[in-house]
C-alpha cells in the first residue's frame, strides 16, 4: 500500500486515518523485518533531525536516534539546559531556527499546545514524543505489538487501568476509536478521561465499529479483556505530594493476578515503561519506606509473567518511529 504523508505533521492519531495508521505499522512491520535482516534501508543521507527533550526519556531518545542513524540521518539532541525554548527564545522563533537547519523536529515535553506551535512554524514535519496530553508514537508501537501477538486489531479489548485523564489514556481512547478496538478505561471516576475528548471519540467510533467504555468496577472492566494496560501513577512533572492520593485511589486497580485471571486465557500485558513493579529504583525504594507498598501499578509476578509483552513494546518504538519519520521525509 502507497501513501504519501511527505511534510506531514505527527502531533496526535486524531490527525490520521485509520488507513494511515494501518500504514504506518504496516511500514513498521516492513523496516522491522529488514533491519532484522540486516538489510540497510539508509536512504536519507545528508538530512538531519532536531530532538528536543523537555522531558527525560531512556526509550524515546534512544528509539529516535537509533531510528535516525539507521535511516542515515544525523541527530542533534537537545535538553532542558542545552536549549532556550520558551525562555530566552519563543517558541516561535525556535521553530523558524531549527527549521532552516534540519529536515525534521521531534519535540517531548509539556503542554500539547508547544509541539503545535512548532508545527505551525518550523517549514519541516515535526514529531510528538510525548506531551502531557497526547503519546502517538507509543500509540504505534504498541498496535504493532498487539497485532504481532494477537494477529489483529478490530475487536479487541483493551483495558486501560489507573489514571486516564492523561497522554497514554487519551492516546488509547483515540487510537481504539480510530481503528475499531473496543477500549475500557478501568478506573475512579474522578480519574475518568474529559467528556469533551470522549465525545469526539465516540465520533470516531461510530465509523469503525469501536466501543468506549468507562467503568469502576475492576471485574467486570476486565472480564475477556484480550489486553490489560496501565501506567505509573504519578507522571513526570508532578509534585511528590501526590503520591499519597494515587496510592490511596488506585491500589484498587492495581493490574495483579486477580486481574489477568480474569482476562481472556489468551490476554496480554502491556506497560509503556518505566514500571514500578519491585525495588529496583530509587523511587521504588523511597514509596516503599514511606508507604510500605513494594509493588505499585503492576506486581511483579504480572510484570515479569509470560503474558507480559512490554519489552517487545519498548523495542517497537524504535521500528515505529522510525517508520514515522520515513513516512513523513520521504519525497
């Protein structure tokens, strides 16, 4: 299947069809098998990306350089203290900067409204990798790893558990309705995703057959759902202060045995990383003494089960992204 979405931004799924999402994974799936096959696919010699990280990322950073380098590209990596966006510098008049002298942006970061301002004036595709709204490449990696486990997309169930007011339970909702899954969100009320991006949803999914549902109530959320997904519980940003609130809400929702037993035989485990499923961080560590829980939005007899598929995930992002930019340079 040819598509051309040269010059085109990806900022969010809510821009794309569910054939251009079909695209992209199944270019994913394309530059996968070569790279698996040792078959270059360097075509882009000579071009250069922007990466700007607002927002720390061992998965994103890596997955866009690497992506970059196989692709032939060179990458400038921009951090907090390396850049003056949005202080010294508009947001702007960085994007007018940065357009003239690389072929493409990706932004993490903050507010969605910062990776759209650069859209509207860099001149070159810029690439959300993550805002605290919306989380589309990670969208990308894990339907391509949903469809290389379970064989498809349309009429799955997916259940998302825990805080879905934020990228990754927005990004679900939308990616669900656009490709007909049929999405959960398992979670307090209070924790729900807002009404206006749920209407529009529900727009989407009256085209493709999906289903949005949002539901307190753990077993029956869960019941035959082909995935359980969840996130951490604070997102990067937030204050300390609001660990003691999540633990208190969500420990109910907290995606362990109970919860994939409930599932289909066949279900799988998704997570977008990192997961405080033991000891092992330093964060881990300091909730563990303060609160005295060692295990947080996943135990780690699910984390580390045969179900679990999030290192599977975490290798796709860089096989989706990379078909993100290729898609989006490629003349």
């Amino acid at each position: 299947m040819n598509m051309n979405l040269y010059g085109k931004n990806f900022l969010t799924l809510k821009d794309f069809s569910q054939e251009e999402i079909t695209y992209f994974l199944d270019l994913a799936a394309e530059l996968k098998e070569k790279k698996k096959k040792g078959i270059l696919v360097d075509e882009f010699k000579g071009k250069n990306v922007a990466l700007i990280f607002e927002k720390t990322s061992t998965r994103t950073r890596c997955s866009f350089e690497v992506a970059a380098h196989d692709l032939g590209m060179g990458t400038t990596y921009l951090e907090p203290a390396s850049s003056q966006i949005g202080k010294k510098e508009s947001i702007a008049d960085t994007a007018r900067v940065l357009g003239r002298m690389f072929d493409g942006i990706e932004y993490r970061g903050y507010g969605q409204s910062i990776v759209e301002e650069l859209a509207k004036y860099a001149g070159v595709p810029v690439w959300n990798g993550l805002t605290n709204e919306f989380h589309p490449t990670q969208m990308l990696a894990d339907m391509l790893t949903i469809r290389e486990k379970l064989g498809k997309l349309k009429g799955i169930k997916l259940v998302y558990m825990g805080d879905a007011r934020y990228n990754m339970g927005n990004s679900w909702m939308i990616a669900c309705s656009k490709m007909g899954m049929d999405f959960v969100a398992c979670a307090p009320k209070k924790y729900f995703p807002n009404d206006e991006l749920v209407a529009e949803c529900k727009e989407f999914a009256k085209a493709s057959g999906a289903t949005i549902t949002l539901c307190e109530d753990v077993k029956e959320a869960t019941k035959d759902a082909d995935v359980i997904y969840t996130d951490v519980w604070v997102s990067m940003g937030e204050p300390d202060e609001v660990w003691a609130e999540r633990i208190h809400d969500l420990l109910p929702y907290q995606v362990n045995k109970a919860v994939m037993d409930n599932a289909k035989d066949s279900a799988i485990f998704m997570h977008c990383l990192p997961a405080f499923h033991d000891l092992g961080t330093d964060i881990g560590k300091k909730i563990a003494e303060k609160f005295n829980i060692n295990e947080m939005e996943v135990t780690d007899e699910v984390f580390e089960s045969e179900q679990s598929v999030v290192f599977d995930e975490a290798e796709n992002r860089m096989h989706t992204i990379k078909a993100v930019m290729y898609a989006t340079l490629k003349k």
